[in-house]
C-alpha cells in the first residue's frame, strides 16, 4: 500500500481483482519517472523520437485510426434520476451503467501494470483546486497527464490531507469502438472510460473531471466549472485585466488566449499574458468578483492551423518536450501539419507515405501535449492560489453569417441567455459530421455533467453570490462573404475587438444600445494599419433585424426544449429583445 488514504488504498486493489492487472505502479511525478516512461513508450513502439536536433525529447504518437477525437454518442451522465442528466446528456441508470462497466474492466488488464495517477487540478496549494485519481493501464495516458496536470507525490500528499478525490477508472481496451463508453457518475464522483485512448475520452482530469464531474460539484457549492480560456491584458497606462472565454472546441480559445497584438499595440504598451487554453473554475470572492484558475497544467491543443503567422506563441512551445499525436512527419522527422509552412510532409498521421489522395496529412484533429509553462506568454499569475478576477465573459461560435463582431449584454441575464444560445459549426474535435451549425450553449454542450436549465438557472443565481459580476459579451470571428472568405482578418488582429471590451470594462469606450445588445459603432474600433474595407467592418457590426427576428424564433423553440427547468430571466430577456426588433 502506497497511500495512507485507506479509501483510495482499498479501490486501487479493488480495481486491480477486477481488471486482473499484473502489476501495481504508482506514479511520483520524478523527472527519473518520467524518462523511464519515455523510454518504455519508445521501446514498445508506442512513441517514434522526433528530430532530436530540431525537436529535442518530442514524441510522436499515433493513435488507432478509428479512435481520434471526442466521442459524444458514447459519453453518459449517470444521475439517479434520468432527468437530472437533461435533454443536453445521453443517460444511464447508475446501477445498469456501472455493470456495464465493470463487465468491460473485467480482466482487461491481464499481463498489463496498472498506473495509478494522483493528480490536482488548479495550482496544488490553492483551495480552488481539487485532487483526484486516474487508474489507467496506459503509459501515453500517463505521460500527458504528466504534462496536463499536476500529478504524483504533491497530489496524492493533498488528497491525504483532505481526504477527497474524484475517481477515475481507464483502460484502452481493445479499442473497439462498438466496446467504447465514457461514463460519469456525478452523484458518486465517478469516472468510468473504456476503449479510447484519446485526448479527452482518456485524460480523465481533463474534460470529464474538469468539466462533466466540476461542473456538477460547482452547482452545489455556488461556483462554475467552465470550457473557457483566461487572458491576461495589461493596458499601456498598466492596469491588469483579465477575460474568461467559452467558445466550441477548435473555435480559437488556444489562439485566443495566446494572442501577440498587432505591432502598433506592442508599440503603446499592451501585454497579453495566457492563464489557460481549455478550462475556468471561477467562484465567487469576499470582493463581490468572480476569481478564476486554470485547473490544467499544459495546453492539449490542436495542431492545425498552428503557424507563425497564426499563432506564434504555441509555435515556439513545440520545438521541445512535446507530445504529438497524430500529426504528420517531414523527411527529416520534424513534426508537420496542414497550415504550418509550404513544406510537403514525407510521412501522414497513419505513418503512410504521404500521398495527397488518402486526405490531409495530419488528421484535422492532431494535438500536441505541452507544459503551460513552455508557453512564451504564459502568466506567472496562472499560478496563483487565489485565482485572478475576472473583468469580463466572452461567448462566442462558429458563426458564418448574422453574428455580429462584437456585442455587449444589456445586463448578467442578458448575457446568460446570450451564451445559453450560443450557436457554432460542428468541428473535428469530436467524431461525427463538421460544418453544422448546433447550439453549444456556453461552449459546454458536450461538456455540462447536468440539465442545461439547471445550469442556466446557477449561471442566472451568480448574481444572488456576487455583487460584481464581468461584463458578459459575444464575439464572431468566423463571418463569411459570399465568396466564402473569412471577413475579419482574426487572430492577432482580435485584439482590437479585446480593446473595445477593455474598454466597456473600464467606462471608456462608446456603444450603442440594440435591438440585441450594446454595439460599436465602426469608429469605435481601433483600424489603424488594419487592412479592412470599411464597408465591411460596418457589415461586421450591423443588425440585421429579419435574421435577428428568425434567430429568436429558433432560441425561442431551442429553450422550449428543455422544459419549466429554464429560469423565467431568459425568457424575459428574449422578449426585450423581441420587443425592441419589432418596434
Ligand atoms: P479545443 O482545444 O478543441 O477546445 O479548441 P480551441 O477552442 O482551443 O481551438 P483552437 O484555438 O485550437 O482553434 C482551432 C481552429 O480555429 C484552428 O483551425 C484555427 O486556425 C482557427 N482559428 C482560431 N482563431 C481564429 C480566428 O481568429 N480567425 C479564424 N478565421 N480562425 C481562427
Ligand atoms: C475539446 O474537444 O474541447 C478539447 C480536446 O479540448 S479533448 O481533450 O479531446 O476533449
Ligand atoms: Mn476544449
């Protein structure tokens, strides 16, 4: 026994009659360990060594063809009552579920060591943050978890002291995905995943624990667990702001949240610093705001698209210490992905010789693993036991037409119903069909471990927790012309929209009021040395009253859905807004 925890003692041997497991190993989180790891993963073929002298202790892993993203058809909420899971979950009978799963655990490990992971999410001294532990039977698992949190020793001293953690149970199975299921049991603090071993499917701290289980937990002690970035922006007179965004999975939170401003901005003084990528846990402090942290330690992020030009910041991350998986290879073994250079990649993710006919050559849903602290904007403050307070939310989408670039919420109901209705295209962070345009309210459609109005209903009761709430805003990067190209140039140019939001924040800058919230005007958008017509800024920022008049009819029918749980506030925002297009 390796923990005078006795209730984690007795479900690690627990786990172990039941999976079979030849061989019990408790992970420290020593740099001997992990080298030993790296090893193993090499030997065992599970990991190729890139370019050591471009990319320095860089792993590529390449996962099984049919298990590369997310699988929300196969991920359950398993609440006592099947009406807790609401009509956002798939659901099962606790009871039903667990037989399911054990069944599955059953001697999966047999001739295999189990790997038990003690782990915290959030900086290890800070009382925001929560332990839990992740029993898997894979090394790959082990080493991003290494990376993504902050696991061994610390962790498990932690969960010794307080005597709670989530329980998460994993093994890749045969990979097989008719015998896949990720399964919560938030009642019971519980995680139960079997046959995948990707990304959030696998890295239980992640997505299940992080989002599913936290989300669950902060409803009943008055916080939020939520998909959304923390950024820094220090204005040039030197005041420190930080934003929290929601947006769907690859929609731009890591681009966002690693943001360089334009030249001009650097030039007058504004520094963006990135506190996290992919998860917020916000409560409320003694100060009446809403004080956030990174539960995560390392940014699992998409590696498509990821370019100098784009994203220069998570560029210079990924020169050493690296986990790719499912990337492509150049001649020379460097890693390589649609978007990155003009190079052509000798090797695709499937390790065949790269023929431009088998598709792209890294899967649209590639990622590399990566401590945060590698990250050239990284904040120090991300380390902060306290958190950092939050000035503003940021909701945002997929959204090719009607979305305006920016709007402001009239008031924190307002912006609940605005981020509860979110819309975005599907994209290939989770397996099924990419481009359709679903609601993702709050970025948390495959995320939220309860019934939306349940959760809509906590998000509108913050105000009773906190008499100094952020302001709340959408954004739209994704608006498109009819020749299918991108309107608003993005990325580092997002900054001019983060000024004006700065901006409402600080009382400064100018808006609006709407049919459907408080807008810029095109001259209250910074456009020095932007190269953007002015007609089309002035389309970005217009309302188009019978799209809008449609658009509510559809929140209307999308709230409709799920039942007298939905607070009467989101309603009585959405007939204001009715109101105020039809007059
Ligand atoms: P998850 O890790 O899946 O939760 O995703 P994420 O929200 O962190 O997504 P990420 O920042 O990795 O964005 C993924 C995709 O969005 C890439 O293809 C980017 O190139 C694209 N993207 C990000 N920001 C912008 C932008 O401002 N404009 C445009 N046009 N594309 C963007
Ligand atoms: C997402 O899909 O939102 C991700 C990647 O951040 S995964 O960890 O696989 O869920
Ligand atoms: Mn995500």
């Amino acid at each position: 026994m390796s923990t005078s925890n006795q209730v984690l003692a007795d479900w690690v041997q627990e786990v172990a009659e039941l999976t079979q497991a030849d061989d019990i190993y408790w992970c420290n989180g020593s740099a001997a360990e992990d080298e030993s790891f790296n090893h193993q993963l090499l030997e065992d073929g599970s990991y190729k060594r890139l370019n050591p002298e471009t990319h320095p202790n860089c792993y590529l892993h390449l996962s099984d063809p049919k298990d590369v993203a997310r699988v929300e058809h196969l991920t359950f909420i398993c609440t006592q009552q099947a009406s807790d899971a609401g009509p956002n979950n798939h659901w099962m009978d606790p009871q039903q579920a667990h037989k399911k799963m054990d069944d599955l655990f059953k001697g999966c490990m047999k001739g295999r060591t189990l790997y038990v992971i003690p782990y915290c999410m959030g900086p290890i001294d800070s009382p925001i943050s929560r332990c839990g532990v992740e029993i898997t039977d894979s090394a790959y698992v082990v080493q991003n978890m290494r990376l993504m949190t902050r696991m061994g020793d610390e962790a498990l001293r932690r969960i010794e002291r307080e005597g709670t953690f989530v329980k998460g149970l994993h093994s890749t199975g045969e990979l097989d995905p008719e015998r896949r299921f990720i399964m919560h049991f938030p009642e019971e603090r519980v995680i139960k995943s079997y046959g995948s071993g990707y990304g959030g499917n696998a890295l239980l701290g992640k997505k299940c624990h992080a989002l599913r289980i936290a989300s669950y937990q902060a409803k009943d002690e008055g916080w939020l667990a939520e998909h959304m970035l923390i950024l820094g922006i220090k204005t040039p007179a030197g005041k420190q702001h930080y934003v929290a965004a929601a947006f769907p999975s690859a929609c731009g939170k890591t681009n966002l949240a690693m943001l360089i401003p334009p030249e001009g901005y650097l030039q007058d003084g504004w520094e963006i610093t990135t506190v996290g990528d992919d998860i917020c846990w916000m409560r409320p402090g003694e100060d009446g705001r809403l004080w956030a942290i990174n539960p995560e330690a390392g940014f699992f992020g998409v590696a498509p698209g990821t370019a100098k030009d784009t994203n220069p910041n998570a560029l210079a991350m990924l020169y050493q210490d690296t986990i790719f998986t499912n990337v492509a290879q150049t001649a020379d073994e460097q890693p390589w992905w649609e978007g990155l250079d003009d190079r052509v990649p000798a090797i695709d993710w499937q390790g065949r010789p790269y023929d431009p006919a088998n598709g792209p050559a890294a899967h649209p849903n590639s990622r590399f693993t990566v401590s945060a602290k590698r990250c050239p904007s990284y904040s120090p403050a991300s380390e902060d036991a306290s958190g950092v307070p939050i000035d503003a939310i940021i909701f945002g989408g997929r959204r090719a037409s009607l979305v305006p670039l920016v709007n402001e919420a009239r008031n924190w109901n307002h912006g609940v119903l605005m981020g509860a209705t979110v819309a975005s295209e599907t994209t290939a962070a989770a397996t099924g069909k990419v481009g359709v345009v679903r609601r993702d309210p709050m970025a948390m459609k495959p995320f939220c471990g309860y019934h939306f109005g349940d959760y809509w209903g906590h998000w509108v009761s913050m105000q009773e927790k906190a008499n100094n709430l952020p302001k709340v805003f959408t954004v739209n990067w994704f608006r498109k012309d009819e020749d299918g190209g991108f309107m608003w140039p993005g990325f580092g140019e997002n900054m001019r929209v983060l000024e004006w939001i700065i901006g409402r924040c600080q009382g400064t800058a100018e808006a609006h009021e709407t049919a459907i919230g408080l807008m810029p005007k095109a001259s209250d958008i910074n456009t020095e040395n932007l190269d953007l017509d002015s007609d089309v800024l002035e389309a970005l920022l217009a309302v188009e009253a019978n799209g809008w008049q449609q658009e509510n009819q559809s929140v209307a029918e999308f709230l409709q859905e799920y039942g007298d749980r939905v607070p009467q506030a989101l309603y009585d925002e959405l007939a204001k807004s009715e109101k105020n297009l039809s007059s």
